[in-house]
C-alpha cells in the first residue's frame, strides 16, 4: 500500500495513468508526447508505477505496451469506502461537478429607455421578431412563461417561471420548460436593465447550468439574442440571417 500512495503522489505518475485510462496498451514514445522530460525519466516514472502494480507491461517484438491496472486504487476505495457511504459520496460528486460549471453573464448597451428594452423582453410579438420564438406570460411573479414557435401551431419549445419582475429594471426568470422550476433542475436568468442617459444597460446572468455543453450554447445563443434585439431598437429591424434563435436547456 505505501508504494501505491509513493506512486500516487507524484502529478507526473498521476498524469501517465490519466493517460492510460484515456488509451489503454501505449507504448513509452506515445506516453511521453507532449510531456516535457526525457524518456530516461519518463521511464524511471512508470517503473514506480509498475512495482505499485498500478500498471503491467508486455512486449510486443521490440516494444512493451503499458496497461493501467486499476485493481490497487479498487483496494484503497474498498478498505476506507464502505457500501453505506457510496450514495453520499456520489451525491456530493454530483454537486461539485455541477459546482464547477460556471455562471454565464453577458452585458450589451443598447440605444433607447429602459421602458422600451423592458418591453422588448416581455412582448410576444417583439420577441417572435428577433428571438425566433414567441415568448408569452403575464409575467407576474409565479406565473409560468412559455417560448412559443411563432408557426401557428403554437407549441412550447422551452420557458420557465416567472421569479420576479420589478419593471423596467430587473426580471428574473427560470430557464427550462414552462413551470419548470430550480429545483427540478431549471437554470436562472436574470435580465438588469440599467438606464443611463440615452443608453441602456442590459446585463444578462444565467446560473444553474448542468453541463459544459448547455454553457457552451448559451455562450452563443445569448449574444446573437441581444444582438438582434440591439438591431431591433435601435434601427428598428432585425440582422440578416441572424442566428438568434435559443431555446431554453432543458
């Protein structure tokens, strides 16, 4: 076990195994690509690792392919983990994980009141035009919202609940389907409007978000939102062929 935590505590050793649980079989060439040592330490490096047993070797003609063998690390996890522990564990994995996912925020400064942008967000048809979709509620603080294809067949492709709504400075919303809450697993926009002098601005800040992928698209889906609705007020037409339409993660 000691030689296990020798190996373990080296983030060079750390790394060799990240890689082989990535490609399992790489030979001493491949794990070193990339790494900045010669293959004389390299080698040093998975001679530890294989008397911990973390790794076996076998010759394939002149070259020894390397193998991550996780039956050491199963050990520890079984000795120190027990059965009851495993569901707290992985509930507070789901957590951290879900913690490191960043909050999205992004900020646009439009020409115009405050009045007219907070219109912009809460009126069905303004939406339709440069958001693709119609969004619809009273917007009163409970009430369900919904993100409408503006086709005619009137299905809801995403929308949320309405938290808060202090016009025309601040609406707070959830971001899923319509009803959804936080706790069913929703994310949270809120929209700052903040007035000063003939310009306006307009903050967005989206938290709750469960994956690198949902970030990723709300990274592109928010700027081409607000860009039209920009374009829209202040020109009073949306872009061309922008993609501005984002339905709601879900």
């Amino acid at each position: 076990m000691d030689r296990v935590f020798k190996a373990l505590a080296d983030p060079t050793r750390r790394g060799m195994l990240d890689r082989l649980r990535a490609r399992d079989g790489q030979t001493l060439g491949e794990l070193c690509a990339g790494l900045d040592m010669a293959r004389q330490s390299a080698t040093q490096h998975l001679a530890v690792l294989e008397q911990a047993n973390l790794i076996s070797t076998v010759r394939r003609g002149r070259e020894r392919l390397h193998y991550l063998n996780p039956v050491p690390i199963h050990e520890i996890r079984r000795r120190w983990i027990s059965a009851f522990d495993e569901p707290r564990l992985a509930a507070l994995e789901a957590i951290k994980e879900r913690a490191m996912i960043p909050d999205y925020v992004y900020v646009t400064y439009i020409r115009g009141t405050a009045e007219r942008v907070w219109s912009a967000l809460i009126d069905a048809e303004l939406t339709a035009s440069y958001w693709g979709h119609s969004n619809r509620s009273d917007w009163q603080p409970g009430s369900t919202w919904e993100h409408v294809r503006p086709d005619g067949s009137g299905i809801a492709d995403g929308g949320g609940v309405v938290l808060s709504a202090d016009p025309p400075r601040k609406l707070v919303i959830t971001f899923g389907m319509p009803g959804q809450r936080p706790e069913d697993g929703a994310g949270t926009v809120t929209f700052d409007i903040e007035p000063w002098q003939e310009i306006v601005r307009l903050t967005v800040t989206h938290t709750g978000l469960r994956t690198d992928d949902d970030h990723a698209a709300i990274s592109l889906g928010w700027p081409a939102v607000f860009a039209n609705l920009k374009s829209l007020l202040e020109t009073g037409e949306v872009l061309p062929q922008a993609p501005w339409e984002m339905r709601p993660v879900r």
